[in-house]
C-alpha cells in the first residue's frame, strides 16, 4: 500500500460549505422535494379550542369531492404503541390538549385538493374551560423532581437567607421572557414510503435520522430495521426538529391507509402549533454581594410551563448553579401544565432565557455597587466548579471579556446611564457573559479506503445549515492524513453507522471522535496491508459509546463575552443595536468560517429575542395569536447592521481527539442581557421583560 499524501491539517482550514453549490443551486433536495411514484399529499385539521373532546364526524362529503383519497380522525386512526412523548399518539384520542392539536387529516392526489377537503371538513369539537396563561402565584404550580435533561430541580448550597442578610448589597429583581417559536427556513415536512414487504421509508426533515427512526419504529411497532429515515439536507432546526414531531408519525399512517406514498408538510402556521417553542418564564433573581463585590449569595427560581400531555421542563437555573463563585447559593423551577401545545427546545434551551435573567441582575448589582460589571464578573470567577467542586476543563471566561473589551474599547466607557445622545438617538453600551456545557454523545462511524485514494466516511450524523458536514470532511482528512479532496463524508441516512442528535451543541463533538476513531483503525488496518486493495476496498467501524463512560469527572463548558451597543429613539422608544460584538472560548475552532457564522447566527437570534421575538398568547381563545412571520417578526438583515463573533485560543486536552467544544448555541447566550444592559446604560431605564419594546422605553 502507497501511502497517500500527508497534508498539512484540513481542521482549522476556513472551508467552504462541501454542498454550499447543490443548494445555492436547488440541486439539494429537501425533505418533501424528494419525487416519489404516484404521490399522495396530506392537509391537518386543527383542534380550534385549547380543551375539549372531538365529537362525531361525518367524512361522507368530503370522501365525495373528487380526488380525495382518505379521511383520518381518532375514530378511524391505527392504533399507535404508546410514545415516549404523548405529542406522537396523532389521532389517538378524542382528547384536545391545546388550541391547534391535530385533530384529523385529509389525504387527496393534489395538495390543493387536500387543503380545500381539509378546509371543509367539519370536526365538531366540545369546548371545556382552559388555561393557557403563565402568571405567578399560579394555584397549581409544583416543583419537578427533575429539570431537562435530567438535573435536580432544586439545589441549595450553603445558607441563603444568612449570605443575604450578610450582603452589603443585595438585588432582587423578577425578570420575563416571552414564549418564542423557533422559524427554520424550511418548516417541518416529511414524505413517508411504504415498501411492499412492510418496510418504511421516511424522508424527513430533522435533526437526528437515528433518533427519529427509534421514535417512529417504536410507535408503529415496527423494528428499527423495517424503518429508514433520510435527512441529508435540512433547512435549518434550532432544536424544534430535535425530536420527532407529530407530522412524521401521521405521514407513515396516512401512507398505509391510502397505499400509496404520502408527501405531509407542515404550514409556517402550523409550526406554531405543534412543533414545540420555548416556554415562557418568570424569574426571580436575588444577588448579595458585599461592599467589594464578593457574592456572598444567588438565588434564582424560574416560573414556566408545560403542558397537560406531558411535563418538559425547561433547565432555566442551571447555568447559575455553575457561573460564579458564592458561598451560599439556591436555584429552583416550577412548572405549571397548562391547556397550551408542550414546550420543546429552542437554541440553547435553559441557559438562553436564564442567562438573560442572571446577566441581567448582575449589571444592575454593578451598578448598586457602583462597580464596572466586568470587573464584577471577574471578582467572581471561580476557582472551581460551583456547587460541584470539580476542576474546569479549561474555563476562560476572563479571557473573552478582557479581549471583547479591547476590541470593543470598553475602557473609554463613562458608566453614568442617560447621558450620550447623538440627535435624537440615546446611546449606550453593554456587556453579558455567555456559557454552554461541551456535551458529547455516543455515536458511530464507518471509513472506508478504496482502491485509487479516495476515502468515504459514513455516519448518520446531520447537517441542519451548520456546516457540519464540511467540519467531518475537514476531520476525517487530519485522521486519515489526507487531503480533503480524497474525502467523501456521507450523513443523513439512519441506514448509516448510529449517529447523536444536530443539538445540545454536541454534534461536530460527538461525531467527530466516532470519525476520528474509525479513521484511525482503517489507517491501521491499511498499514497493515500488503497489496492492492480488494476492489471494494477495505474498511473498519468505531463507536464512542465506551470512551464517553466515566466523563463525570470534570467541568466541561464553553465560554463567552458578548458586548452590545444600542441607539434609543428618544422620542419613539425605537432600539436599534449598531454593534454586537462576541468574545468565545470554544475549545479548538474546526473551520473559522462555518464558525463564524454559527456564533453570528447565534448572537443574531439573541438580537431577535432581546427586540423582536414574542409568541403572545391569547387568554381567550387559548392560542397564540401571532402565528406566522408577518406577526412573529424575526430580525432581518436590515435589524443587524454590524455583528462582529472572535475567539480566543483555547487548548483543552480533556474534550475529544479535535479538541473541540460546541459553537452552536453559545452564540444566542447573553446576547439579550447584553443589549438590555446597553439599553439601561442609553436611557437609565431597566427594561426586565422581553422584548425590549417601544411602548416600554416612552
Ligand atoms: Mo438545540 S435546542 O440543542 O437543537
């Protein structure tokens, strides 16, 4: 065997996007625009009230309009094995949950058809009395034993009360964010293919092909391996396609009761009904510090809600239980179910809204105390782990402050709020922290070597407009020492080597170290070969599952400084943000320009949630009354003018062979504290509720 040429390393290589040119193109095709035989299209009906029962339903008049093929509700529906998550029991019940539950569905040769005959079906529906509104001092809320993933609801530590009672300054302060709905590009959509042999092929759109073919076999009844989902390109998830939605399961149904292949996807309206959103919540922060700045104690309790199918519990405290030191420190959730759709993830579910609230309280502590918050924040660095006392992995915080402040030129910074104006324009500057755990994930990989020098990696891995792909091609090339040319990676198929979910910024992480490994064992078996290669070349597989046992051992997180600068209309109460500035500790950068634009991606989503982003819920009709773009307004480019992502050098041997954090979530952490501090600095108002609206600021 020749060895192929060794290359100077393809990690760290700013790499274009490896499928930029297929979709730039159209040539990459998205879930529903595969082309299937003698394809049928699926309409939902939605429940109109938010709590009730379906009653009877006649489908006789619609069954009539020519080209309907089948009419589905709970009465006629296939019996479904009992999901994990009660959203997937599609047609199951004749229970209505929430405004907006699928509670039938229309299958008919053209889509036009489907939607009219869904249009007119009548599904009579018996209202009962809900609640749909989050408010404190709500009667039935109740602490959870455990917030998502699986952390303690409640942690103490030390005793709170006497760190406040000690405190030269205390701050306690409640602080509001809005329920938000996640708005990929390409909303949920999924075509679903039976095989003659009782074999199911889905293409759908998603964030984890292996994950969704467990979810949708066990709910069939069917073994993994009668079940094949396919997600090579996906526009976009922020975490709504995390986990399987309802649209998967009811496509594969409504495909077997018409025998014929079922093209099913979701409206932009409809992904506000029942593809998750991120709670709202109502948080309380009580800081005490003494008179240097020293935290003597933190509290933090989070109100949210979850619905009455199933208890999703937002970890909203949880990065306070491990930003700064203190002595004495407490952090809680409750929950309440209400008649409203289950909340789900949403770009780092957890440290986003709570970050807000914590990064929030601690500018207005260095502002009591008189203090610059960022040397408030590096006062409190801790040495170790809060609360669980173990040594960081690497944890540079400090660094990404110290940098952001350079680039930003922080030091000629006068702190007194309300006081630069430039026409009619309040200005002001501030600053946040960001964190986010490195999370890593079992996964698997196969390489294989073929005769001629070309490499072709599999893994079921997914690329939802991250760039992912492109970082495992840029991967596999350093271990197979290799150039990146020689390297096809192959993802999106769970007929691929079992791969971790695009979330929890753990994908590159995660199916990286199963990449490397596997490219390290064909590298072996090749120096161990002698001749030419078999004409299907040679290959060898790894999983992570073993590797990843015992990793409790250390504190592994990534780490931020995000800086803003805001204008205030002084007469219109408009903010604009001219300037967004982040500062990131992320481990070892796989590619600068994907990088780039996940941590740009990130910060602009935090813009949008601090100005723009807000689901308001309406107590009447029990639903959300901004249901598409025009009322839900995502920042646009012309909301975004200057927003600037670095990163500082950081080598942390205790992560993965890349030695790589996640990029994908920290991004969007703090941002919104960071520019709600500018806004108080610009106007001297503190604005504690999400979002930052004109109407608050007049
Ligand atoms: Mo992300 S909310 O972990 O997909």
């Amino acid at each position: 065997m020749t060895p192929t040429t060794l290359t100077a390393g393809a990690i760290g290589q700013p790499v274009r996007r490896i499928e930029g040119r297929q979709k730039v193109t159209g040539a990459a095709r998205y879930a529903v625009e595969h082309p299937a035989d003698d394809v049928a299209h699926a309409w939902i009906v939605q429940s109109t009230v938010a709590r009730g029962t379906v009653g009877d339903v006649d489908p006789g008049p619609v069954l009539a309009l020519p080209g309907v093929l089948a009419v589905m509700t709970h009465a006629d529906a296939p019996r479904l094995q009992d999901p994990d998550d009660p959203e997937l029991a599609v047609l199951q019940s004749p229970r209505v949950a929430y405004r907006g539950q699928i509670v039938a569905a229309v299958v008919a040769t053209s889509l036009e058809t489907a939607r009219e005959a869904a249009r007119v079906l009548e599904v009579p529906i018996r209202a009962e009395d809900h609640d749909v509104v989050l408010r404190e001092g709500h009667p039935e809320a109740y602490t959870p034993e455990v917030v998502n993933p699986s952390f303690p609801a409640e942690t103490t530590t030390g005793d709170i009360e006497a760190g406040l009672n000690d405190a030269a300054v205390v701050h306690d302060a409640t602080y509001r964010t809005s329920p938000l709905h996640n708005s990929p590009m390409e909303p949920h959509a999924t075509l679903a293919v039976w095989d003659d042999d009782g074999s199911l092929t889905v293409h759908d759109s998603n964030q984890a092909a292996s994950t969704h073919r467990a979810a949708l076999a066990q709910v069939l009844g069917l073994e993994s391996g009668q079940v094949r989902v396919i997600a090579r390109h996906v526009g976009g998830g922020f975490g709504s396609k995390g986990s399987a939605r309802p649209q998967l399961v009811l496509a594969a149904m409504l495909a077997r009761a018409v025998g014929r292949p079922v093209k099913l996807a979701v409206t932009r309206q409809q992904t506000f009904a029942f593809t998750g959103y991120r709670t709202p919540t109502i948080q309380r922060v009580r800081l005490g510090a003494d008179a240097d700045g020293r935290l003597l104690a933190i509290d933090h309790h989070a109100l949210e809600q979850t619905s009455t199918l199933k208890e999703f519990a937002e970890q909203t405290c949880v990065a306070t239980r491990m930003m700064y030191a203190a002595p004495n420190r407490h952090t809680t959730h409750d929950l309440v179910a209400l008649d409203v759709p289950t909340p789900s993830w949403m770009r780092a579910p957890g440290e986003c809204p709570g970050m807000f609230a914590l990064e929030s309280a601690m500018d207005e502590l260095a502002v009591a105390l008189g203090m610059d918050p960022i040397e408030l924040r590096v006062r409190n660095e801790p040495e170790a782990e809060p609360e669980s006392g173990r040594a960081w992995s690497s944890r540079n915080l400090v660094a990404c402050l110290r940098d952001g402040a350079q680039r930003f030129g922080w030091a000629e910074r006068d702190p007194t709020p309300g006081t630069r104006r430039d026409g009619r324009w309040l200005v002001g500057t501030g600053v946040a922290a960001s964190t986010y755990p490195a999370y890593q994930q079992p996964s698997s990989a196969r390489a294989r070597a073929l005769p001629g020098g070309a490499f072709v990696v599999e893994i079921a891995a997914a690329d939802i407009g991250t760039g992912g792909r492109t970082a495992l091609t840029q991967i596999a090339a350093d271990a197979l020492q290799t150039g990146l040319e020689r390297v096809t990676v192959q993802i999106g198929d769970s007929a691929l080597p079992r791969a971790s979910v695009a979330g929890g910024s753990s994908g590159t992480a995660s199916w990286g170290t199963a990449v490397t490994l596997a490219c390290r064992a064909l590298r072996q078996r090749l120096e161990a070969h002698d001749g030419d290669l078999p004409p299907d070349g040679l290959q060898a597989e790894a999983s992570t599952d073993d590797l990843l046992k015992g990793r409790e051992d250390l504190a592994r997180h990534a780490f931020g400084a995000q800086f803003a600068e805001v204008r205030v209309d002084a007469d219109t109460g408009e903010v604009r943000v001219p300037r967004l500035l982040g500062v990131f500790a992320a481990g070892r950068i796989i590619n600068p320009q994907t990088a780039r634009s996940q941590l740009i991606g990130g910060m602009t989503m935090g813009l949008s949630m601090a100005l723009h982003e807000a689901s308001i819920v309406d107590g009447e009709f029990g639903d959300f009354l901004n249901h598409d773009l025009a009322g839900y307004h995502v920042a646009a480019h012309a909301d975004v003018p200057g927003v600037e992502a670095h990163w500082v050098q950081e080598t942390d041997e205790h992560l993965n062979p890349m030695g790589s954090k996640g990029i994908g979530e920290i991004g969007i952490v703090g941002t919104a504290a960071a520019i709600a501090n500018a806004v108080h600095h610009a106007t001297g108002i503190r604005i504690r509720a999400l979002p930052i609206q004109p109407d608050r600021l007049v």
